[in-house]
C-alpha cells in the first residue's frame, strides 16, 4: 500500500525529485528507507524523517478516501503541518529549533 503499487511508486518517485529540487544532497530512496527511515541514526536528516513521516500519512489518507496520492495535495498537507508546528514554536519560545528545521527545505519564512 506504502510503496509497491503504480500509485504509490509515481508518488514516491515525485515526492523524492520535489525534495532533490530543494536540497543539495540527492537522495534515492528505496522502500524499506521510505517505510523505516532514511539513514535513521544521522540526526542531521531529522527533517526528512518528518517529511517522509507526513507523505506516509498523505498515501494512508488517500487510500482511506479512495484516492490516489498525490504531490500537490502532499505539499498542501506539508505546508499546513510546517504552518501549525511554526505556532506551537512562537508560543513555547522555540522558534529558532523550528527555523533551524524548516529553512532546509525553505518553506518556513526563515
């Protein structure tokens, strides 16, 4: 459901090309990186931990509802978490741990 069917493989191969755009270090990620963490013991890849963690949540979703995966509603749902953590940081005073997370992918407003 995560990773082998047509479906989930388009929106795997997308989601990885969107975040190559974004960082320096492409990445290639196989299914067991995809379902179990990418290099999960470097902490400097925590943000793609989550990233990965929100576009499993996107495909869980999505299969819920019938629908296929898809990058647009991905980014849509991505950006409402990075949004919703961004306020939990002003009000705990932790904006700049949020800042230091989020500016790697340059979504937040650094």
């Amino acid at each position: 459901m995560f990773c082998e069917c047509p479906d989930a493989k388009i929106f795997w191969k997308e989601v990885i090309m969107w975040w190559n755009t974004k960082r320096p270090d492409n990445i290639d990620l196989n299914s067991i990186e995809i379902l179990y963490g990418y290099k999960p013991e470097i902490t400097s890849f925590y943000v793609l931990k989550h990233y990965l963690l929100i576009a499993k949540y996107h495909v869980y979703l999505a299969r819920n509802q019938s629908e296929t995966p898809c990058l647009q509603v991905f980014l849509a749902l991505l950006e409402s978490e990075i949004k919703c953590e961004r306020q939990m940081a002003i009000k705990n005073s932790n904006y700049e741990k949020y800042r230091a997370k989020w500016t790697a992918l340059f979504i937040c407003d650094a």
